[in-house]
C-alpha cells in the first residue's frame, strides 16, 4: 500500500531501528516506547489488522508471535512481557498494517 508507513519502513523509504529482518517479517523499535523494551514486530506482506488475517496467514502470524518471544528474550525481558494486537481505531490501531508489540522490561502496570 502506497500511504501505509510500516510498507515504507519495509522498503526502506523510511528509517527505522531495526531489530530484526528476514523475508516474511521485520521488528524493529518503537518510536514512542511505552515501556523499557517496546518494540514492533511486522509481517512484510500488508494485512490491514488482525481481523483481516485469512487461513492462509496462519503460519506467518504464528511466526510474527515467535520471533517476537525471542526478541524479547533476547533484550533481557526475562519472562515477562506483553504480546498487543490491536483491532480496529477503537482499540487503539494506529497503522493499519497488522504488527505485534512486545513490550518489557518493568513490571506491570503499563499504560496500554
């Protein structure tokens, strides 16, 4: 999608501090961190939200949640961290391009 800003941060129009990349999926920082560790984890191919995700999505949103655990584990999360769809404006999407946050490091409560 030519307006979406994470199919930008996927091409590389636009700069990001990435954590991870491969051909299926990109993690990379959150620009307005709500926690210690808080960071995105996006699949390369444009899925409006989770609510848009179809049968054939099955393997590449299992895959977004592992190597989301392990990015957390790997940047001292311990075990403890939250995993954050969000569906629809209501909820609090933002960008509509599916994308899991992983946000750790300090103990509940955080503000989302």
């Amino acid at each position: 999608m030519s307006d979406c800003i994470f199919c930008k941060i996927i091409a590389g129009e636009i700069p990001s501090k990435k954590l991870y990349e491969d051909d299926d999926v990109l993690a990379f920082w959150d620009i307005s961190p709500q926690a210690p560790v808080h960071f995105l984890v996006v699949p390369k191919k444009h899925i409006a939200g989770p609510a848009e995700v179809t049968e054939t999505d099955d393997k590449l949103i299992g895959k977004l949640i592992r190597i989301g655990a392990q990015l957390a584990a790997e940047n001292n999360t311990g075990d403890a961290f939250r995993v954050i769809f969000n569906n629809g404006a209501k909820a609090g999407q933002e960008v509509f391009h599916i994308h899991l946050h992983i946000l750790g490091g300090k103990d509940k409560p955080w503000p989302i």
